[in-house]
C-alpha cells in the first residue's frame, strides 16, 4: 500500500505552494535589471554558488548570526529549520531502502509510518536495539519539539529570551503559526498510535509512548490513529497554502536573496526586484523592535523596521511613518537575515516627496586654488566651528598643503536631500560639487562629517581616497609630522552612526584617542553605538522625543564616569552638548589640543 485519501491534503498544500513560490521567483529574476539578471546567470556557474550554499547552511539552517546574538533564539530557530531539513533528508533515505526505488512519491517518506509498520529490519539497524532510522527520526522530533516548546513559550514569556517585545501577527500569520506548532505533535502522535496499535514500527521515544496510550486509550487505536494521520496531513496543508500569505513565505525567499547578494546583486536607489525580495525575506523575528531608540528611548513603538516592512508588503505605507526613523542603522545591523532596512526606507520616502528641479547657481563659482588634499567641513562642522579650526591648525603644524573647500559658506554634501527621500535634488547637487573637486587636481580628500565621508566614498565616484579626519590625522602621526603630549584624561568615545555601522570605520578614532587620552569602556559601543539623536534621518519627531533619546545615549557613555565625551561628529557633539553633564569634543581637538 503506497496511498491514502489522507494525503491528498499535504499532497495539494504541496503543489499549490510549489507553484505559488516559482511564480513569484520567476517574476522577482525577471524584473532584475539586464546587468544582475547577467550576474545571476554567471553566478549559477561561478564558484559564488558555493559561497552562496555555504551562507544558506549556516544563516537559514543553522542561524548563526542569531545565535551570536542571542544563543536561545539561535537554538529555536535552528530545531525548526535545520531539524525540519533531517527529517525530510533522513526520511527520503529511509523511504528509499524501503522501498527500494530512487524516486517515491512526495508524501511516502512523511507518511512513511503509516504505510510501514512491520519488523523488517534495514541495513544500519540492530536487533537488540531501536533501529538506526527509528531511533535518528525520533530524535531529530525531539529536537524539532524542543524548538516549538521554546516557541510557545517566547509568545508569552519574551523577557526570558532577551526580549521586551515580540512583533503582532495579522491573520495569515496566525493560522500558519498554529498549523506549525500543530505539525510536529500530530506526527508525533500519529507514528506513537500506529506503533502502538502495532506494537512494533517506533523509535525509543514514539514506540514506548505509543504502547502508553494503547494501554490507556479504550477506542481502537488503528482508527485514532488515522485519525492523526488526517490531522498531519491537514495542517502541513494548510500551513503550506498560508505561507506565501503570511510572514513564513521568507523560508524560501531568503534563499533568493542569499543568491543574490553572493552574485553581486544588491539595493537599488528606487524600488526593484532586489527590495521586493529584501521585504518578502523579513521572518518578522522582531529581534531589530529592542534596538531601536525609538522605542526603548521615546516611547514610539509602531515604526519599527519589522512593522514598517509589513506595510511595504501590504502595500500600506503611510507617509509620517516613512519619515520617522532615525535611518541610524542599529535595526539593519542586528537583523539576522541582513536586509537593508534604512534602504528599504528611503526608497519608500521618495513617493511622498516631489521630485522638484532646485537651482544650485548659488554655489560659489569662483576659480578653485590648487592642493594636494581637500578639506571639506561639511553643513554640521561649520555650525561647530572649533573643529574645522582644530583640523587647520593641524594641517599647518604638519606642513600639509590643502585647500579648504567649503570655507566660504558650507556647502551641502547632499546625503540630507537622499535621507528626505529627494534623490533628484541630491544628484544635481553632487554634479554641482564634484565638479569642483576635480577642478582642484587634489590627491586626497579629508571630510570631518561622517554623512560627508559617507556619501563622498559611496556615491560620488571620485578618482581619489576620501578620509574622515580622524583616519587621516592617525596617519599623520605614524608618519611623524605632528608630536603629541597625552591629556592623562579619561573620556567615553563615541561611535556617530554614518562613520561607525555606516561606514565600519571603529579602529582608527580609538587608536588615535588612545595616543592622547585614556579611553575607558562604553557598554554599547562599536556596532552597538547608540544614535545621538540629532539624526538628519528623522523628519517628523518632535524635540522633547530627540532629547529622550539623547538622554539614553548620554547615560550609557557617562557609566564609567568619564571625564569628558569625545566623539568624531559634528552634529553628535552639538546633541550632546545640550545635555551631557562633562564637556564633549570632538577627536580633532583632542589631537590639536596635545601638540606641543
């Protein structure tokens, strides 16, 4: 006996979904642009392939960077999706001894129970002992339920895993979510009746369990058991139809977009393929809600990336919550699948934004002198203008011959007109600017801004290396051309979002502060650096919620009582001014500070 009416369920869920997934795949490659649908072809021939099944192994089967993050929520995730994988590869092994034939039908290996229940023994099993097939499968169900517990238990006890909140589930969520935790319980009970019904057929666990409830049950075990096959099969139906409905439909999508970044397939400036597959691989795991400030620090707990995310596949965004977001980067670094999300929001701004032609003849026009390095303030450091005279004073203590750029009236960088979502806008002002860069025959360029740092090295396409200033004035001293006496102070450091998560640039602010100062420890800092709160990304939130959000980050630089905050931002070291308790400065005073 090879079928039963009770598979038709599992069998039809199987087929729709199937279809449903390679529908929307075909759609997503066919939509790329013809330069990524190239790499795409090239990378199904590449060695990237490989590199791509390597990431697919251990970020969607065993979720590694989850268990860096946390080791509990690493473990849940990883009993469904990799225990899930050996019971389907275990099975298909079993099934095919059984039944000797390379290929069976789809639902005999998950049925495979019911259809074999006898005492013949399989290569690899032993007499005295459970069978190697009985007892593995039995175990990897131990393991994938040990999972759901952890599960259940999360929906109602998210302080134990590390979380103060877990994410909402709209309908579709929610049947697929009880059709999940329902799958494993109704095999298990389903393979326990029929080897109790039998008395042989089960592992240590399903055997010695079914021989419990024949004992204890007073119906005919055969039909309950049948029973529970029906319900098997139903809710692995179920849940296969809910899933391209429902935030589940990131099981196969993830793997899509793991294919595409190792091809080289990656965030466009308006909405693409990419950014669908980006919003449909969210598992809504809520793990970026507890980082973001937004809600740990002002109280604003409906704009978070998992619940923005939702509205972009609902096709629900609504303007005020596209513009409130720190775009600070905390939720993209923690986010265990690794979407864009400060992408996905800008993209998402530019359709409440119109795209109006500015006139930029008001930009100095004059002849641009001749230097080997550029210095560009930036909008930020002329408000704080102790900084652009730190760096000055340094450059002429090292001999460095530059030219100040911005010195006559600061001129916008134009990432603040991309994070308002004004793209249009942003790129004529770059045309504007990067024309006068090259005018100036300059070997180097050195910013004190980050967000200048930032968009100079990503979107200008500049002919030559761009530096934030601490890196420079680092390499400075290496090379000896300034001599530096140390403060014997003991200041908190900083990491301002767009140099730090933005831009990955942590070691050289240190290394350098640590030449003039004593830098003690900061419990959130590196990747983990909390927003100022002065950020340019937000639009919409009013002062009282910026200063909440200061407040936080001020209090977790202050813990080990510094004597001063230095930081490598204008616009943090003007939010914090406000409020921290000891002086805040910029790294490049410090330097300028300690020459002799």
């Amino acid at each position: 006996m090879t079928f039963n009416l009770f598979v038709l369920p599992f069998l039809l869920g199987l087929i729709f979904l199937v279809a449903s997934v390679s529908r929307r795949f075909s759609r997503w490659i066919a939509g790329l642009e013809e330069e990524d649908r190239s790499r795409f072809r090239k990378g199904l021939r590449s060695r990237n392939l490989l590199l791509a099944l390597r990431e697919i192994f251990f970020e969607s089967l065993l979720h590694r960077r989850m268990f860096r993050r946390n080791r509990l929520l690493g473990y849940m995730h990883m009993s469904f999706a990799f225990g899930w994988l050996l019971l389907i590869l275990m099975g298909n092994m079993e099934s095919r001894i059984y039944s000797g034939l390379y290929v069976n039908p789809p639902y005999y290996p998950i049925f495979l129970k019911f259809f074999i229940h006898d005492k013949r023994v399989l290569p690899f099993e032993i007499f005295t002992v459970p069978g190697f097939f009985r007892f593995s499968m039995d175990l990897i169900l131990l393991f994938i339920l040990s999972g759901l517990v952890l599960a259940i238990i999360k929906r109602s006890r998210s302080r134990w895993f590390g979380m103060k909140k877990t994410t909402k589930h709209q309908l579709t969520d929610r049947v697929a979510l009880t059709c999940l935790w329902l799958i494993f319980p109704a095999r298990l009970l389903a393979e326990s009746f029929t080897a109790g019904a039998y008395g042989y057929g089960g592992g240590f666990i399903s055997q010695h369990l079914g021989n419990l409830l024949a004992y204890l049950w007073p119906f005919s075990d055969k039909d309950i058991a049948y029973a529970f096959w029906w319900l098997y099969s139903l809710v692995l139906g179920i849940f296969f139809v809910t899933l391209p409905y429902s935030r589940y439909m990131h099981i196969p999508t993830e793997l899509l977009l793991i294919f595409f970044r190792n091809f080289g397939i990656g965030p466009k400036k308006e909405a693409s393929s990419f950014s669908e597959v980006e919003v449909f691989s969210c598992p809504r795991c809520g793990v970026c809600i507890d980082v973001c400030q937004l809600n740990t620090a002002a109280g604003i707990q409906d704009i978070q990336s998992v619940y923005f995310i939702e509205t972009i596949r609902n096709q629900s965004v609504r303007a005020d919550k596209a513009l409130q977001c720190l775009v600070c980067g905390r939720c993209q670094e923690i986010c265990p699948v690794g979407i864009n999300t400060d992408s996905l929001r800008v993209i998402q701004r530019k359709k409440f934004k119109k795209q109006q032609f500015s006139d930029f003849s008001y930009l100095p026009d004059n002849p641009v002198p001749r230097a080997e390095v550029i210095y560009f303030a930036g909008c930020m450091t002329h408000l704080m203008p102790a900084i652009h005279r730190s760096v000055e004073g340094i450059f002429r203590a090292a001999a460095v011959p530059y030219v100040f750029l911005d010195r006559d009236g600061s001129v916008c960088c134009g990432r603040p007109l991309q994070l308002a979502g004004k793209e249009d806008q942003a790129r004529q002002l770059m045309d504007a600017n990067r024309d006068r860069i090259r005018r100036t025959g300059a070997n180097l360029m050195v910013t004190s801004c980050p967000i200048c740092y930032r968009i100079f090295r990503e979107e200008y396409r500049l002919e030559i290396p761009v530096l934030h200033h601490s890196q420079y004035l680092l390499e400075l001293v290496k090379k000896g051309k300034i001599p530096l006496q140390t403060c014997f102070r003991k200041v908190a450091y900083h990491d301002p979002c767009e140099l730090g998560r933005g831009s990955k640039l942590y070691g050289s602010p240190r290394e350098l502060l640590r030449k003039v100062a004593d830098l003690v420890e900061v419990q959130e800092d590196d990747k983990d650096s909390l927003c100022c709160g002065g950020s340019l990304g937000v639009l919409n939130i009013d002062q009282a919620a910026r200063d909440k959000i200061t407040r936080q980050a001020v209090e977790n630089l202050m813990e080990n009582n510094p004597e001063m905050l230095v930081t490598s931002c204008p616009l943090c070291k003007k939010t914090f001014s406000k409020i921290a308790p000891v002086e805040v400065r910029d790294i490049a005073e410090l330097v300028y500070d300690a020459l002799p």
